[in-house]
C-alpha cells in the first residue's frame, strides 16, 4: 500500500490512522490513561472521524479498565487476546539460527512477511509497523534471512518492561524453527537489559503462537486484552 493511503494524527488523548485507499477503516490508540480522556472529546473525535467517511473504529489492544471506558461510549467486542508474560525465572532459551539487524531496505519485505502471516485485519501497513517500531524508546528488530527474509521479530522497552510487538514468519518457511529462535532472541536481548517481565499478546485464535509463548516460559496473565469497534450509524 501506498503511503498516500495512509492517515495518521494525534487529538482528544488518541492517536488515530486511517488506511486503505477509501479510509473506511480508523484504528485508535489510546494515549492516555482512561482517567484522563474525557468522553466529549473522544465522542468529538469520532465524529470526526465519521465525517472523514470511517464507517468503523477499531480501538488497539486494550486492557480491562480501557475497555470499560470505550464499551461506555458504545464500542462493542470485536476480538479477544491473551496477554503473556516472560519473567526470566525460568531457564531461556539460545537462537539456534542466525539473524541480523534490520535494514532500512527491507522495509518492504517485512510489510510482505508480515501480510503473508497474518490473517488481514492484523496486518501491518507501512504506519502500523512504523508505530511498532517507534511504541518504545529501545527497538530491536532482527530478521532470519536466507537468500531474503524469512521472517522478522520486533521487540521494545521501556525501562524494565520488554514488549515483543511482532512476530512473523513467511508461510513457506514456517515450522523449521524460525519463530522460536526469534523468539529466543528476544528474551536473550530482554534479559541482558535486565527487563523484569517481556509481555506479549495473541489472539484467542491463534494457538500455534499461543503454543509457541508457551513452550518458551511465557505465561498468561490474568485480565486479557480486548479490541474493540465502533461502528458509524447513519
Ligand atoms: C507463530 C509463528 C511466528 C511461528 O513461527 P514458526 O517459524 O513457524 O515457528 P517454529 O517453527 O519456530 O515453531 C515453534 C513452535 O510454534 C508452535 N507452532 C508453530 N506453528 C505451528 C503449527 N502450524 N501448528 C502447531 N504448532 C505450531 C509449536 O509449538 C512449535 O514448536 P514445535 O515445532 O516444537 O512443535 C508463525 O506461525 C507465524 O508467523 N504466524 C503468523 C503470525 C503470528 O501469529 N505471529 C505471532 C502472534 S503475535
């Protein structure tokens, strides 16, 4: 997708985007704790965003509390998540295969990795995988290539919290063990930095990476997460 497709700002404690050649579609991120958004001005911001011609509003991944406050505002369940977490006091695994940095030109690749992997409402657009990459203040993003990229793990920090955003891998080069040597990579990365607890989140759906989390030490977590919609009535 082109960049020209893609919308992003930020108002009312929201990043919004807005992708796809007709911008039917509007994502939300929350900036703020709840506590601190005012339902006027996130109504007023979906107002907006309806006349910007959104026909739904899909929230990112939210916790309890956040659903709460946007199912007040209308926002019904659109998919549920596991929150896992990795809190090193079990053994980790080593990267059993070589990865490198990433480079700026595989910015497209990993989009193609990426659409190939997952299901199309959880693919990343250029600004999606931007905001990935950008969600903390340290990034490492390694990617398994073979004569191209196979596949690509992105993970952050912030302070002692590690977040593993993504993980991908080419369907043509799945279960050979590329996602958990990613994977591995991840925690080896987290643990050196001394992050206290590396948190990811999966669909309810998706049991091979739930199976994957698990059979690598991370643990669910009580209090999933939850994306929400809204849909714009005329
Ligand atoms: C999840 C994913 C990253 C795994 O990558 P992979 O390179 O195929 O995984 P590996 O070969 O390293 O397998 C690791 C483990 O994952 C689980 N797994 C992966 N694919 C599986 C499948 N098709 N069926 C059952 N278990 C599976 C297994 O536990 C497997 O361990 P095992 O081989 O010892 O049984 C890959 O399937 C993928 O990209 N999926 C789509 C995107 C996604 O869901 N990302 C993670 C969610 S945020």
């Amino acid at each position: 997708m082109s960049s020209d497709h893609l919308l992003q700002w930020s108002s009312n404690g929201l990043r919004v985007r807005m992708s796809g050649t007709t911008h039917l579609v509007a994502h939300v991120t929350p900036l703020l704790p709840t506590q601190k958004l005012r339902k006027a001005e996130v109504l007023h911001s979906l107002d907006d965003l309806s006349k910007a011609g959104a026909e739904k509003v899909f929230t990112s991944a939210l916790r309890p509390r956040e659903q709460q406050f946007f199912a007040d505002l209308g926002f019904t369940l659109h998919e549920e998540l596991f929150l896992l977490a990795h809190n090193f006091e079990t053994p980790i695994d080593l990267p059993t295969r070589p990865s490198r940095r990433f480079r700026r030109s595989d910015w497209e690749e990993l989009l193609k990795i990426d659409s190939s992997a997952f299901p199309q409402f959880w693919q990343f657009d250029g600004l999606a995988l931007a905001e990935a990459i950008s969600a903390t203040s340290k990034t490492r993003i390694r990617v398994d290539v073979q004569d191209t990229p196979a596949g690509f793990a992105i993970t952050g920090r912030s302070g002692r919290m590690g977040f593993l955003q993504r993980v991908a891998v080419d369907p043509r080069h799945q279960r050979i063990g590329i996602g958990r040597s990613l994977v591995a990579d991840a925690l080896q990365w987290s643990k050196k930095r001394f992050v206290k607890e590396l948190l990811v989140n999966t669909q309810v759906s998706n049991s091979n990476a739930l199976s994957l989390y698990e059979s690598m030490g991370f643990i669910k977590k009580y209090g999933g997460l939850a994306v929400l919609q809204w849909t714009v009535t005329s």
